[in-house]
C-alpha cells in the first residue's frame, strides 16, 4: 500500500500535493512489478472516508497517515492483450 505522511506534507495550499506524490510511487511500484513478471492493481482508497478508516484500523495507522492505495501483488493466470484506447480526437496541439 502507498501511504501520504501529513506530518511530511507542506502546509497551507501545497499540503494536497502528497496525492501526486504518492501516485507517481504508485505509478513506479506498478511498472517494477510489471518489469519483474508480477501482476499488480492499483485499488483506491483515498478519498473515500470509509475505506480510508476501514484500512487504517486494520493496520493501526497514525491519525497523520493517509492511506492512498492497496496494490494487490501476484502472478498472472494469463497474458492479456493491452487495451486498444487510441483516440486521435483526444489529442490536441497548441490549443483545444
């Protein structure tokens, strides 16, 4: 799982910014689990209210841990074929 500190996080306006710090690590775990052969998910937790305290009683976080995430880990049962979502509409050069 990936954690937020509060005690870590900047105050006043940049204190949300652990979001993003976190899901780029998320980010990183999922790509080395990738490169190592495992099958990982990211699985939401923050910010939904219920599922954050229902993770941090059953890990007995602090009040200033925020849990972001659960990355489940295994070993693929197959080898899926990526998604096709190319959508040339999507993208946009110089304006919108």
């Amino acid at each position: 799982m990936v954690c937020g500190d509060l005690s870590k996080a900047f105050d006043g306006v940049e204190e949300p910014f652990w979001v993003q710090d976190c899901s780029a690590a998320t980010q990183n775990i999922l790509l080395a689990c990738e490169m190592k052969g495992l099958g990982a998910v990211w699985t939401g937790v923050y910010p939904l209210q219920e599922r954050m305290d229902a993770v941090s009683d059953i890990l007995n976080l602090p009040e200033h841990i925020v849990p972001l995430n659960v990355i489940p880990l295994g070993t693929p049962a197959g080898n899926p074929k990526p998604k096709e979502k190319w959508a040339p509409e999507n993208l946009h050069w110089q304006t919108w």
